[in-house]
C-alpha cells in the first residue's frame, strides 16, 4: 500500500507546485475559437498579446504615455514628424535584436488593406517611417498629430518581428514571436493558450514561470471558476458578482475608473435608425443614472452622453442629457412614428451587463412609446455573427484616449465604425483636432464632436464603467490600473519559486 | 368525469398531485389579481432585497419583486407547453392508433422512422430549429407537439396492436368496415385512457423542456416573467441571494411532481400501470 500513497503524495505536490508556477487567466471566446496572435487581425486574442508583445509606449500612472520599447520621443513644432529612441539591447523570444526597422514594419503594415486591421482607420495618419538608426525611427505623418503617442499606446499596436514575419505588410503574421514578458509555447484558443516566462525580457525578472490562458466563454462559469481555483483571475464583475469576492480572504476585489463601456448600437444606414429622430429618441428615453444604479451598482459607473469620451479623458466634455419623455415622443411623432415604436435589438452576454442594460432600456423606452423586442444571441460568436450585422446590436469597448476612440468608432472609413456612421464634416473635425496645436482649441474641437454624437450619433452609451476585478489572495503585484495597463510580469503567485 | 376526480382523490399521492396541478393553474389565471406589484417594474432603490413583509420573496437584480414573477412566471410555459401537449397527444395518438392497427409494411417501415426520430438528441435539434426559425411560442409549439408526439405515437401505437388483436376489431373487419370507422369507433374508445395518461406526462416534461429552453436563452424572452428565465438571470447569484432562483425551481418543481404524481393517478384510475409501460 505504501507505494501507491508515496506516488500519489509526489503527483499531488508536484502537481501543486506546478500550480504555484502558473498565472492562469479566464479567455473569453469573444470570437468563438477564430482568434489570432496577431496583434491587429480584427480577430486579436488580446489575453495573449498582451503578455507575448511589447508596445513603443504604455499608459503612465498618470494616463500619459510612458516608455516601454521607446525611452524617449519628441516632435517638429509642427507635430507632423515623430522620432522615437529605441530601448537598447532588447531581442524577441527567437534571439532576433529589436531594431527599428521591427518599429517601421510593425507600424507600416497596420494600414494594409488586405489585413484590414481595425486599427487601420487610426493608424492611417502615417505617412511612412524612416529609420534613421538601428535604435531611431522617426514617423512621418500625413497631417500634424499633437497627440500621436497616444495612438501608439494603443493595446494592439504592437512590435513585431520583421524578419520572422518575412516582412510582409500584407500578411497576418501568427508567428507569436514578441519582445513581451511571456513567450508562446501552445496555441489552443478553444482550449488553454500556454505562454512561459521570456528569460531575456528587458523588463526583468518575470513574476512567474508559466501562463495559461484558459477558454471559458461564460461569465458565471468564470465566476464559479475563479471561485473553485480552478483559474487565478477575473475581469470585469458585475455588481451583484461582487458580494461573492468581497469580504472574502481568499480573495482581492478591485475597483478602478475606466473608460470602458457597454453600449448599445443603431445603423445609422438602416431603417428606421437612419432618422436622426428615432435615434434621439431612443437615447432620450433612457434614465441614464437610473440605469447605471440598476445595472452596475451605485458605484459602479458614471454617466455619460452617447459619446465614448470618458470621464478621465482629458478631452470630455460634460452635455446635459436629462430623459425627457415628452421631447421623445415629439421628436417620434415627427419621424411618422406617433402611434409608437416597435424595434428588435440583439442582445447576449458579451460584455458585464450587456442584457441587463437592454432589459432596462426596454423598460424605460416604453413610457416613450418605443417597444424594444429582445433577440438573444450566443454569446460564442457574437462578435462575427450579430454584431455589425443587425440593425440595433449591443456592443463593448476598453478605454481608449478621446483621439482614439472617435476615430476607430465614427471615422467613415474604420473597420470597427459599428454606427455606419457616415459624415464628411465629422471626419473632417477629426482631422482639424488632430491638427490644431492650442491645447484649448483642440479641446473645443473635440467637444463638438462629442455634442454631434448626442444629437444625431447611432450610439446608447449611457454610462462608463468602473472595472471590478477579483483575483486570488496569493496574487501580488496587480496594479490598480485598466486591464490593458496590467503588468503581468510584475505578478507574482505565492507559493512559486520565484 | 366526477367519478375519475374522486378515485384520483381518494389517494393522498393522487390528492397531492390533483391539487398541486388545480393550484398552479388557478395561480396561472388569478395572476393578475394575486401579484401585488407590476413583475416587470424596476426598482433601482430595491435591488435583491431579502424576502421581507413587501417582497414576500425578496427582489431580483433589477429590483423586481420575485413573488410578483413567481406567479406570474408559469403563466408562458403552461400555455406554451399545454397547448403544444395537446397537439403531441392529437397526432401522436392518432398516428399510433393507425399504425398499431394497420399493422404490416406500413407498420414496419413507419416505425424505423420513428426509431430515428427518438434516437435524435432533441433538445439539440430543437435549438438548431429555433436558431433558424426563431425564438418564440410560433416556433417552440409545433416542434414540441412535433418530438413528443413522435413518442406518443409509439408508445400508443403498442397499445394498439394489442387491442386490434381483439375479437372485437376482429369482428369489425370481418363485418368489412373500413378503416376509418374501426379507428374511430373500435380503437380510439379503447385508448382514450391511454392517451390522456400520456398527453399529462408529455405536458410534465414539456414544461421542464421549455424550462430548458428559457434558461439557455431560447424559451421566453426578457422582460417575460418565466421560470426558467428567472434562474438563468439570477444564477449566479446562488450563494448570495438564492431567492432568485429559488422559488422558481419551487414553482417549476412543484407543478411538474403535481403533473406527474396526477398521470399516475388518472393512470391507476382508469386501470393502467404506468410502471409496467413501455418507456420511451
């Protein structure tokens, strides 16, 4: 009998030290098994590229951009060419040295109309990029950009190797080879992603020796997860989620102001959304605050006006956005819809809260006279099957600086402009933003492009969100930063060797 | 009919069941007059209270009062899936008749098909019908009145063989009646027990089919106050405020135990043995 007890006693501790080795973080299947390791491809794995690339610059404590591959950058007064000094001695996970032709490459191919990258909308506001050294780049752009690091700091705008990526501009590249603090070892999207500790990071010692990525499309089954150890962390609770963490030593709960938001979208292109009318008075329906309350918790959210400019953006700008019934059923008896409403929105647990916020809205559109039929989508696939597709659709996204999200979300031209948000004069205001070099100004410029959302825009952002995350007590290091801004590396799991 | 209701009476577990079913359906139709809120209206001042004195029990993530759901929650499900019973029982019943007393090659070959039929995973394939035809009750009616009449009929289409072996239906054919007035005259009379027996145990597992659909996202749709809706939007709060989900497996339970200890009554009432039946 001794044998078998010793042998199971060694599986077990060494099965529980491999454990303590591991990070092991819930994916969510947003793209139902179809993502990619490359950092742009619209169907990015982003728990994995966050931790296998490296970015020229990072958000700072302070929301401004802060050196990563880049130590330093400065501009021409006139802000059109950027130069960049190159962190030295960094080399990808297959020992190639990170140059700047890797900078040239990586920034170059996120205008490639075959990959038609969502990034592309954003990015094209480069010219080209010369390389004036192995550790220089400067980029050259199309018009002046006061802001462009922030474009940069971008979660997806990643460095990648040119030569293993044999330099093609127009081609996914799903090598996995970065200069992050994790390195690919299994690729199993459905499955468990396993990434390993990068011995040569130019960050330093990694917090712990393995990562895996781990697919669980459901948010209660992540919840449950988390909760039977099974997995180390967890994004985004939603507000009746967090009694179950808080309070409890096991774990930690932090809560951190974001600019992420769960909205709802209307085609601006499709009847009956492509009257501006209709489109307010939805918007105009909505008890934004009440809302919040009932589906965030009164501390999770702070409202906003159908513009995804958030609260700790520098460029927000504060509308008055009061439900107003009366004007509602105004502005839709003009329309031709007197006698009422009746629209289907597509809904699924894609995003904390996504149905909740359609079942409120529904409730609240109705003393407007608007019905709100509900369509329930899988959320495994939503992302390629129902949004973009229908008419009105529930949407999510991670915080972005106001240049940013304005361009990727309502530019005529952005692969993810979900609104079909179609303006020349809207366009060019973003153009005139980027432009203009008085702060002020440019801040006014930007206003009004949020005050054009509210008034005719195709998008129901009744809130940002606060993010709620809850991880294991033995974890250490987890700043209370946006998710995008987590430094894994600096993460460590008690019990590991480390 | 008073005399059926007696005999199913007389016996605590037919009793339970006879009770427990006229309970939920006068639940179903009083609704509107028992709910004390609307179970729709959203509190943003009353999210997942405790059951308390004005919520007997309690209130849900959108601050809606769960006893105002409760009751109004089989509401959907009973119509749906009482409706879609009767269907299963009409055609299943009918279909099983014919082929219990046709007998033959037409008998044989049907029934392969009817193998096929109940080999199917049908939940899976009931979802595949809806994600192409669409959630709701237009859809969800006729194909649970299509998958559960498929095992009616073969159940029923058993019971049928035996009894046209009978010197009656014998007689009947030596008479040269047709087929139709031998169904409806010699058979039917003879199986109207059964059929009414399996229509109330086909309605049992409809609801808790229904139910399924609800709480995969395919059943009743937000804001419907349904059973199996209830849980899936409040499971995840299990362990911190169980009410939610709860009290609608309380309802959903009680009235599928109240079906089928009723089936079993009107069963042993009427002279059959549920226990030696054939299962399908």
């Amino acid at each position: 009998m001794k044998k078998p007890l010793l042998l199971t006693a060694a599986i077990a501790m060494a099965s529980s030290a491999a454990t303590a080795e591991t990070l092991r973080i819930p994916h969510e299947l947003g793209y139902g098994g179809s993502e990619s390791i490359d950092p742009i491809s619209p169907q990015r794995f982003y728990e994995a590229i966050q931790n296998v690339y490296s970015r020229l610059v990072r958000q700072g404590e302070d929301g401004r951009p802060s050196a990563d591959l880049a130590l330093e950058w400065s501009a021409t007064p006139d802000a059109k060419e950027w130069t960049f000094k190159l962190r030295p001695g960094v080399t990808f996970h297959n020992g190639n040295a990170f140059t700047a032709e890797d900078v040239a490459f990586s920034l170059m191919r996120t205008q490639s109309e075959t990959i038609d990258s969502p990034t592309k909308g954003v990015m094209e506001v480069i010219d080209h990029v010369e390389v004036v050294d192995e550790l220089t780049a400067k980029v050259v752009l199309k018009q002046t950009h006061a802001d462009f690091p922030l474009l940069v700091m971008d979660y997806r705008i990643k460095m990648l190797d040119a030569e293993t990526c044999n330099g093609d501009l127009d081609a996914l590249c799903e090598s996995g080879i970065g200069t992050g603090p994790f390195q690919l070892v299994d690729y199993d999207p459905l499955g468990t992603t396993t990434l390993k500790r990068f011995g040569n990071y130019y960050g330093g010692t990694v917090g712990t020796e393995n990562m895996e990525l781990i697919a669980i499309a459901d948010q209660d089954a992540r919840v449950a997860a988390l909760q039977a150890g099974q997995i180390d962390f967890i994004y985004a609770l939603s507000a009746e989620q967090v009694p179950l963490f808080e309070g409890n030593p096991n774990f930690t709960v932090q809560s951190v102001p974001t600019g992420r938001w769960v909205g709802l979208v209307m085609n601006t292109q499709t009847e009956p959304f492509n009257d501006p009318r209709v489109r307010k008075a939805i918007r105009m329906s909505a008890d934004r605050d009440a809302l919040g309350k009932l589906v965030y918790g009164k501390d999770g959210y702070i409202t906003s006006c159908d513009h995804p400019v958030w609260s700790g953006d520098q460029y927000r700008t504060e509308i008055d956005c009061a439900r107003d019934i009366e004007g509602a059923k105004a502005l839709l008896a003009e329309a031709g819809y007197a006698e009422g409403l009746t629209v289907e929105l597509f809904v699924s647990d894609i995003s904390e809260g996504a149905v909740k916020m359609a079942e409120v809205l529904q409730n609240q559109a109705k003393d407007a006279g608007i019905k709100i039929e509900l369509v329930p989508a899988p959320s495994d696939g939503y992302w390629g099957d129902v949004w973009m597709k229908e008419a009105f659709f529930a949407t999510g996204w991670s915080q972005r600086p106001a240049d940013q999200i304005l361009n990727e979300a309502y530019r005529s031209t952005a692969a993810w402009n979900e609104t079909a948000w179609n303006s020349g004069d809207f366009d060019a205001k973003l153009d005139a933003a980027r432009a203009e070099l008085d702060f002020d100004k440019r801040k006014a410029l930007y206003g009004e492009l949020q005050k054009e959302l509210w008034e005719t825009g195709g998008s129901f952002i009744p809130v940002h969100l606060n993010t709620v995350r809850a991880f294991s007590s033995k974890l250490s290091g987890i700043e209370a930063v946006e998710d995008f801004s987590i430094r894994y590396e600096d993460v460590v799991k008690a019990g590991s060797g480390s | 009919m008073l005399k059926l209701l007696a005999t199913i009476a007389s016996k605590p577990s037919g009793a339970l069941g006879l009770g427990l079913t006229l309970f939920h359906l006068a639940l179903a139709v009083l609704a509107p007059w028992i709910a004390p809120f609307d179970p729709t209206a959203q509190n943003a001042d009353a999210i997942l209270l405790a059951p308390n004195a004005t919520h007997l029990m309690g209130t849900d993530t959108l601050g809606r009062d769960v006893f105002s759901r409760v009751v109004h929650g089989g509401r959907l499900a009973i119509a749906v899936t009482f409706t879609a019973a009767v269907i299963a029982t009409l055609w299943g019943g009918f279909a099983g008749i014919f082929f219990g007393t046709v007998g033959g090659r037409v008998d044989e070959y049907s029934m392969r098909i009817v193998d096929a039929f109940l080999s199917m995973p049908w939940l899976l394939f009931l979802l595949l019908i809806i994600s192409i035809g669409g959630a709701g009750p237009l859809t969800i009616i006729p194909n649970l009145g299509f998958f559960y009449g498929v095992a009616v009929l073969r159940v029923v289409r058993g019971a049928a063989m035996q009894v046209s072996a009978r010197d009656f239906v014998t007689a009947a054919k030596a008479r040269g009646e047709a087929l139709w007035p031998i169904l409806t005259r010699e058979m039917f009379p003879n199986l109207s027990d059964i059929l009414l027996v399996e229509g109330a145990m086909r309605w049992s597992w409809m609801l808790l089919a229904f139910s399924s659909l609800s709480f995969l996202g395919f059943g009743a749709t937000p804001p419907t106050p349904d059973w199996g809706l209830m849980v899936a939007q409040e499971r995840g709060l299990l362990s911190t405020a169980p009410w939610g989900v709860f009290w609608p497996c309380v309802a959903l339970s009680s009235l599928i135990i109240g079906i089928n200890l009723l089936a079993d009554a009107v069963g042993k009432a009427l002279g059959l043995d549920r226990a030696t039946a054939v299962a399908v």
